[in-house]
C-alpha cells in the first residue's frame, strides 16, 4: 500500500508532466529534441512566454519546488508562478501580471498573499540551454521588496535588484515572440 506522501508526489509529478506536454505542443516545439532556435522558430504563440518547473535550492525537497507560466508582454502579461515562501514556509501562488522578455532572460511581476500580507513578487529567469544541464544550468530567483524596484521602462512592472541563482533541477523555457 502506498502511503498518502507518495500518491500525492506521484500525482504531483504525474499534473507536472501534463502541464510540460500540454504547454509544449501548444508552442509547437518538441522540446527534448530541438534546439532552441528551432524551437522559437516553430512557435505558434507569437507573445513572449515562459514556461519552468523543477526544484530551486539543495534545501527540503518539497519546499524548494518552483512552477511558473507566463505569456504576454510589459502589463498586459498573465499567467501564475508557485513557490515556497513565507514563515513557516508555505506553497504560495503569484498571478503575474507583468513579463519583459529579452533574449533568453525574462523578468516576471506577480502579485501574492505571503504571510497574511500581499506582496509583489518579481521572477527573474535565464534559460542557457535546452533541456537544462548541471554543468550550466538555468537560472531563477524569485525577489520580494526590499529587493525589488519599480522598472522605469515598463509601468506596473518590477526590476529584481539580485542576480538568478543555478536550479537544482527542471527546465526553463524562455521564448521571446515574434
């Protein structure tokens, strides 16, 4: 019999893959197998977008798990990211409302309920290779005020004022638009 902590990882993994699949022929690509220009030229969105998912420090396997999609561009973007947060740490879920993408880096303004509080979270990811690798993998961080500030560029939308660290496993997708 399996215990409830393993269905519910199976599940979790199991709506994880769906989410992959689902978002990934919907932009067109096979993604394991094509590199990223063929990718991005394949694309049937032609709004910026961004997919990720994986595991984002070394810490507790379950509190370290990141999901964000995002499409749109400036302050018309929507989309969500979940992640970890809070004391005691807790599953929490931003609905963004801004992305500026710029080759492969993206920079995601959401807003989110954090400790009783509302919050604006800003995602900032760096896609440098397809699938990510642990020799060079992608990059995220996820950044709450007092290290965040207003992007003089984009109204509404926030700049991260720390550089992305290395994931510790998943992939980030990040395709600019036509």
């Amino acid at each position: 019999m399996f215990s409830r902590s393993r269905l519910l990882a199976i599940g979790g993994a199991a709506a994880l893959a769906t989410l992959l699949l689902t978002s990934t022929a919907a932009f067109g690509g096979d993604r394991a197998s094509s590199p990223r220009g063929a990718v991005a030229a394949r694309s049937v969105s032609a709004a910026p977008h961004v997919l990720g998912y994986g595991g984002q420090t070394s810490g507790p396997r379950k509190k370290n798990l990141f999901g964000i999609f995002a499409t749109g561009s400036g302050n018309v973007a929507s989309g969500a990211m979940s992640f970890y947060a809070g004391s005691p740490l807790k599953l929490v879920t931003a609905t963004i409302r801004c992305l500026v993408v710029s080759g492969n880096d993206a920079i995601a303004t959401g807003d989110a309920v954090i400790n009783s509080t509302q919050q604006v979270v800003v995602a900032e990811l760096v896609d440098l290779n397809d699938p990510s690798d642990q020799a060079n993998p992608d990059l995220l961080r996820f950044s709450f005020d007092p290290f965040i500030r207003p992007d003089p560029d984009n109204p509404g939308c926030y700049l991260p004022t720390l550089a992305p660290t290395a994931i510790r496993s998943g992939d980030v997708r990040v395709v600019p638009g036509a």
